[in-house]
C-alpha cells in the first residue's frame, strides 16, 4: 500500500535551474495538495487541486508552478530556482470534508517529503 | 484566513511525566476542524488527534487527549505517562468546513524531548 509517493527524496540545484517534484497517490482521492516547511515553520501551503482538472493558489504560491495531470498525479515545478526555495517538500492527498476517508485515522496523507537545496 | 500559534517553540520533560502542548487559533468560521499531528525525524507526519468543533466532548486517543475551549480558541494536547517515543515535532492545524479542499493551517510547531 503505497499512499502518497514523492519523487525525488533529495535534490540540490543551482540558482536558475528548473525542475518538477512529481506526486502519485493511489487512494483515489479528489484533493491533492503541495506544502512546504521551512525550520521553525509549520507546513505552508503552496498549491491545490480539489478535483481533476483544477488548481489553485494556497498560502505561498509565488515561484512555483502546478500540474494535476491526472486524478492520482499533482506535479510541482521551480521554473527558475532560487535559494529562497531551499525547503521541505510534502504532497499530501485528500477526500474533501464529507468524504469517506476525510473522517478516517488520516484525513490526509503525506508523502514522506523532498528535500531540495538550492545554492 | 485563519491563524494557529504554538507558543512553546521547545519542550523537555522527563519519561512518564505528563505534559501539555498549547494552541491557540484564530477563525472566524464556527464550523471547522482541528488537528494535533506528530513529526518525528524520519519526517513523517502522523494524525494525533482530532476535534471537530461542532463537539464539545473532549477527544481522547489512548495517552493523548485534548482541552478545546471554543470560546478562547484554545486547542492543547495533553500527553499522559511520556514515551520516549512521543519525541518529536508537534504541529497543530486547522481546517474550516466549508472550505475542506483548501488544506489545512498549521502553527509553527512545538518540539518536544522526552528525557529518559
């Protein structure tokens, strides 16, 4: 039982540089989300997606970019990386409220995180 | 948009003593959720406890249970006979009930040491 994969575990990149952290849950969950947690941070928001088809900014979205390709996959990418972005990466994925699984032990799993540097 | 504190940035106790995290929030909704989550250092993040607030019973989960005062928007998380195990990152989070797609708001966390 997989849940909530994150790809890559670690990356460092230099300034400028590109690159997409991928996410694939196979719960079947409509909601899929992208956080970042920076020391002395709780998780922040970056993006969402409540359903196929659509995204929309959270809480810190400036500099990143999403894409749900499909119902299982919810893509983040840096198109230019600078080193404010050295952070914890989690995906998590979610039945809304009112959804079977929202009320069951973890309404919404994590991803085991990225942890991108960038120099 | 709502807001949760964690005053305690750091908390050390010693082994079976009983200790309290504090949260406090700050919402205008009067249905929503609330979340205790644990983060140990393999970084995981695990589900503590939940309180919907629509409840005004307590929840209690094995050695944890929480202390939900509605009208001070207080939400701390009492750990009875400390584990070693219970050592990690403590993070409390909101989420509203109408807007159940839009994530959770976590407070900054409190780091716990339980001392042997």
């Amino acid at each position: 039982n997989a849940g909530v994969t994150q790809t890559p575990k670690f990356q460092v990149l230099k300034t400028g540089q590109s690159m997409t952290l991928q996410c694939a849950q196979d719960m079947n969950h409509n909601s899929m989300y992208w956080y970042r947690q920076d020391p002395g941070m709780g998780l922040r928001l970056i993006y969402y997606s409540a359903s196929e088809g659509t995204t929309d900014k959270g809480e810190v979205p400036n500099g990143y970019n999403v894409s749900r390709l499909n119902k299982r996959e919810f893509s983040l990418r840096l198109e230019s990386a600078a080193p404010s972005q050295t952070s914890v990466y989690f995906c998590a994925s979610s039945d809304p409220l009112g959804g079977a699984s929202f009320y069951s032990n973890q309404p919404q799993h994590f991803g085991d995180g990225t942890r991108l540097s960038i120099l | 948009a709502q807001t949760v504190t964690q005053s305690q940035p750091e908390m050390s106790v010693q082994e079976a003593e009983t200790v309290t995290l504090s949260c406090t929030y700050d919402t205008s909704e009067s249905n929503y959720y609330l979340f205790w989550y644990k983060q140990p250092p393999s970084r995981q993040m695990i589900l503590v406890i939940r309180q919907e607030a629509y409840k005004q019973q307590n929840a209690t989960e094995n050695r944890f249970s929480v202390n939900f005062q509605k009208a001070a928007k207080s939400f701390s998380l009492k750990i009875s006979d400390s584990q070693l195990g219970d050592t990690a990152m403590y993070f409390c989070a909101f989420i509203e009930s109408g807007g159940g797609a839009d994530g959770l708001t976590f407070g900054k966390g409190t780091h716990l040491i339980i001392q042997p």
